[in-house]
C-alpha cells in the first residue's frame, strides 16, 4: 500500500503505483510522470508498471504529454 500526501512526481509516481493499493490525499500534491519533457529517457521497467497501474486511454497523456494530475482527478482518471 502507498499513502501519499504530498507531490509524487516521476521515481516518486513510479513508486506509487509499483503498490498494490494506492492512497493520496486530496488537494495535497499532483501525481505524474513528466521526464520526456526535460530530457530523460523512461526506462523499459517504469514504463511496464505504469503500464500496469493505468488505464490504457491515460498512458500515453502521462508519458509523453508529461501529464500530471490532482488528486481528485487521480482516482478518476487512473482505474484498474
């Protein structure tokens, strides 16, 4: 189980969604992958977790867009 409270932003949201339950408190913080957009490669293992923990319509908004979301939106926007 992962409890957030705060940012969880590219390690940290790979970290978070490698837990079987996910928790984040609402308003705290923004969750979200946005390496591609200053430069860093996201390596093959990150990338099949957050396979894993997202919807298939979102993956790609998170990877490559950088996306990141509030928490009201994450449980919304993240289902599986």
């Amino acid at each position: 189980m992962a409890a957030v409270n705060g940012h969880a932003i590219a390690g940290g949201c790979i970290i978070v969604c490698a837990a079987d339950w996910r928790l984040m408190a609402r308003d705290a913080g923004r969750i979200g992958i946005p390496e591609l957009l200053v430069g860093v490669p996201f390596p093959v293992v990150p990338l099949e977790i957050m396979r894993f923990a997202t919807h298939a319509s979102q993956l790609q908004s998170l990877a490559y867009r950088g996306l990141t979301l509030a928490a009201g939106r994450g449980a919304s926007a993240w289902p599986r």
